[in-house]
C-alpha cells in the first residue's frame, strides 16, 4: 500500500459549526486499491423496512472492525467481521496521521450512479457526542452534500477517488450529509468510513 501524501494542507471547510477537512490527494495508485478491495470486501446488500415494507439499500456495504463493536443504523443490527490486512493497514496509518483510534469501518460499494445514501446524520449513540469519522474514496468521483438542520445552508465536494474526508467535532450534530444518485455516472466507487465505537448502542 502506498504511503499517505501529506506535503500538502488539507482544504478546511469554513461552514458554521462543523470542523471538516478535505484533502483530494490522499492514496497513490487508489484504482489498484480499488480492485483490491473490491475482490477482497465481503459485500451485501441490506434490507431496511421503510413504511411497512421491505427495501434494499441501494447500495453494497459490509462492517469490520474489532470483534464487540456491533454497529446499528436504520434498523440494521451489523455484527463486525474480522479485520482485513489492507482494512487494518488503511486503519493504523489513518490513526497514525490522525490521532485517532478507529476500531471499526463501514465499507460502502457504489456500483454505479444509480446507487446512493440519503440525507442523514452520523449520530448513533454508539459513535459518542462527538465521533470523528474518517471517509476514504477510491474510483469514481462523486458529489458529496451536506445540508445544516436549522439553516437549510448547503455545501456541495466532489469526492475524487484517492481522496480523504475527516468530518469532527458538532458536524454530526448540526449537518446532514448524502451522496445523491447522478445520472451521468457509470463507473464505480468504494468508500471506506473508519469510525470508532464506543459503546454497544441500541437501534436508532
């Protein structure tokens, strides 16, 4: 795996209270990466109840991280699978460069631009008051959007693949986020979201 690139400042996002930082160059050869983990990734597609009715999520994902770090979102109950070496590689280096400590990742497969996740906050219980989540993007570039809950201000970032997200602080608390489904693209994206559990929360 290649090193992070860091000889440059990341682009801090002057949107009220949020601490985010993008940096577009983060991972060399992220498409190389990119097979990698699409070959070695144990992906599914969930199903959610929206309205009484049974749904799939259109999108492919999968949970890693330490073994008690149960996860749960949109009525899913995700128990972690064991760490991958390259998932764990990408962990230590981005704890090293952070000073976090992610003991766990949401692995997202974007198959194309019809595939896609709604406006929501990163808010479970399990996440803490203010959790610092960490959102690596390889493939395809795709628009992220954030939206404030009181305001309704929007900010708009094109996700470059090799490019690194790190959302802090009352982000979570006051901003909503999505990636929307785009017509115009036909190519594919993995996102890694490294997150870190605090506590086993119930169903949100």
């Amino acid at each position: 795996m290649q090193q992070a690139l860091w000889a440059s400042e990341p682009e801090i996002l002057q949107l009220a209270d949020a601490n985010i930082r993008y940096q577009s160059v983060f991972l060399l050869d992220h498409q190389v990466l990119f097979e990698q983990l699409l070959e070695s990734i144990e992906w599914q597609q969930d199903i959610i109840q929206m309205y009484g009715k049974s749904v799939a999520v259109p999108r492919l994902s999968a949970w890693y991280g330490d073994s008690n770090k149960d996860y749960h979102f949109s009525g899913l109950h995700l128990k972690p699978k064991p760490w991958t070496v390259l998932l764990d590689n990408f962990r230590k280096q981005l704890n090293e460069q952070l000073g976090c400590r992610f003991n766990s990742v949401l692995a997202n497969y974007y198959r194309d631009g019809q595939d896609s996740v709604a406006w929501h906050s990163d808010d479970e219980p399990e996440l803490g008051r203010q959790p610092c989540i960490a959102s690596l993007s390889l493939g395809a570039t795709r628009r992220f959007s954030l939206k404030h809950k009181q305001t309704g201000q929007t900010a708009h970032i094109d996700l470059a693949g090799g490019s690194l997200l790190v959302m802090k602080g009352n982000t979570q608390h006051y901003w909503l986020h999505q990636v929307a489904k785009s017509k115009g693209c036909h190519l594919p994206r993995i996102n890694l979201t490294y997150r870190t559990i605090m506590t086993s929360g119930s169903s949100s």
